[in-house]
C-alpha cells in the first residue's frame, strides 16, 4: 500500500465537490456515487473528516456534508493527515544503541539526541509536509475549473445532486406514508 | 509499515561501518551482529545493496563487503532505492475518470494530463527524495564521528571484526581438517 492511500485520494475527489457546492448538501452516498467510488469506505472517510473538522454534517431529510471552513484553510495536508493519521514517513528503532560493545559512557555518547539516519528521514518528512500544506481545496479546485469543461457538465451535475435529493425526500415520503398505512391497519 | 521501513534503517546502520572499514572485508553477519539486528534479514538486504552496485563482495573465505563507490556518491537515496525499490508516495487511481455523468468530450477534458491531486502528490515525493539525495553515507558518518566516542571504542570494533575473521579462518580449517581425516579414514 502507497504511503498516501486510495482514502485520501477518494477524500481529496469528493471534497472538490463540496468547493463550489449543490444548493443542498450532498450525502456522502452521492459523492461516491458520482465518482464511480465504493459508498460504504466513503462514509467512513467522511466520518474522520468531520472529526478532523474539515467537514460537517447538517442533519435531517435534506443533511448531507458541507465544508466546514473556507477551501482555501483546507490544505491537502489537512486531508492526508485526517484520513491516515499524522503516520510517520520512518519509524526509527534505535539501532545505534543495540551494538554488543557498548559500555555506559559509549552508549551515552552514541545514543544522544536524534539518530542522524532519524534526522535525514525527519527532514525528508518536513519538505514533503510542506510540499502537501502548500495546495489547498481552492487552488486544487482552480486547476479543475482550468480544464476547460463545457458549462453543461457543470448544470448536469447540479441537475444529478438536486434529483438525487427529490428521490431520497420521496423516499422518505413513501416511508412514511407506508408506516402510517400500516398505524391505520392497526 | 512505514513507508522508508527497518531494512532501510539496517542496510544504512551497516552501511556506515563500511565508510572506513576493518582491515579485511566484514561478512553481512558481522555486520549484523556488531548491531544486533538479524543477520538473516541483513543478508538479503545486502543482496539487495549488492545489486544496486553500493556494495560490493570479495569472495573467498577472507571474503566481505565493501563499498562499491566513494562514502560521498552513495546517497540515502540510493539506499532507499535499492532496498526498498522505488516505491511512489501515493498510487493514483485515477478516480477523475470515472464519474458517471462524463460523456465523450468531456471524459476527455476532465481526464487530459496528470490528475491535479496526483501532481501534488508527484511534488511531495521530488521535495522528499531530493531531501534524501542530499545526505550521503560520508556526511552520516561524518556526524557518528562528531559524537566524540572515544578512540578506544575504535579500537575495539577493528579487534572485534578481526577476531571475527580470525574465528571463521580457524573454523574453515578446523573444517578441512576434519574432512581431510574422514578422507584418510575412508
């Protein structure tokens, strides 16, 4: 498995979509759905999101999930680390201390502060953070936009949301009414 | 797992009792037990390193590694590459494609050039392995010298690969005694 994985990946998709959102916040359903990407790992993706505070969820028939801040204060650190955890790029185990000809004072001396492989690493990790805090949903969002698509795509997936939230409000309806049918029966 | 992992981690450990190394080549378990780490996994390591062109074996029963180039052109990068192959931060699954609602024209659009999440992810991994090309074995061993570990200890590590040496010479020929008699008893 890649260090940054299919979740991020799968985050970073569906919060594009919440950049410029439909008139009613979408479910995460509907931003797997249309992605093409599997429902039930994008619920849970969105539940570390909404813990992370990057999203949150307005609830009731029409609740789905908004942004919770501005694009431009989501960087896609803020993702990788909401959806992995802050998972360290190397995981040191001190091999400097193990060597059998260690005494007291040697071990003291080669053991003190970071291990200088750990320090290489811990920068490798600093420049790649920094690389990942320097994109956000905004500027992402601004090179999606840049690609040229025709207005009519974008009126089609607004058309796709808004018809996706009428059929669960009928749904819904039918629920109810079908309960009350049955109290009736009763 | 971490995404630069334990044989990195060993490989470099041992790597540095290379830069100025005992008098006769050490043999991958040497260098294993010198830090007690396990010599099986040291060994397939140094395959590795080995086929990477870092290291070099001498054969023969005096037989070790070497360095196969200047402590100073063999970066943590390179070792990072050799042991664990070169491995991307983040595998791109080209998600963009697959919405549902993408026709012809606009598949074509939506999905030209790199995805903008995965060239993000592209210059996170060049910032971190350029980080990691910046470090070499001769400036990492230049820092365990800085440690102020005293000459003595030097010392013992050059009278522990020597005895070391000395331990397999005497079984190898304790060896060819032995099979020398079965041969003069046959």
């Amino acid at each position: 498995m890649a260090y940054i994985g299919t979740g991020v990946e799968y985050a970073l998709h569906c919060l594009l979509f919440l950049v410029a959102p439909p008139e009613q916040p979408p479910s995460s359903r509907d931003l797997a759905d249309i992605q093409g990407v599997p429902a039930a790992f994008v619920a849970k993706i969105f539940s570390k999101l909404e813990k992370a505070g990057i999203v949150e969820a307005s609830g009731g028939i029409r609740g789905g999930y908004r942004l919770a801040r501005p694009a431009k204060d989501i960087s896609v650190l803020d993702v990788v680390d909401a959806v992995e955890g802050r998972k360290a790029l190397f995981d040191c185990q001190e091999v400097r201390g193990r060597c059998p000809l260690l005494d007291d004072e040697t071990a003291r001396l080669a053991t003190s502060g970071v291990c200088g492989i750990h320090a290489v690493m811990l920068n490798a990790q600093k420049v790649m953070r920094e690389e990942l805090a320097r994109s956000s949903l905004a500027s992402l969002s601004a090179g999606v936009l840049g690609r040229g698509l025709p207005a009519r795509f974008a009126g089609e997936v607004k058309v796709w949301f808004a018809e996706r939230q009428a059929a669960r409000e009928d749904a819904r309806i039918g629920g109810m009414r079908a309960r009350s049918a049955v109290r009736e029966d009763d």
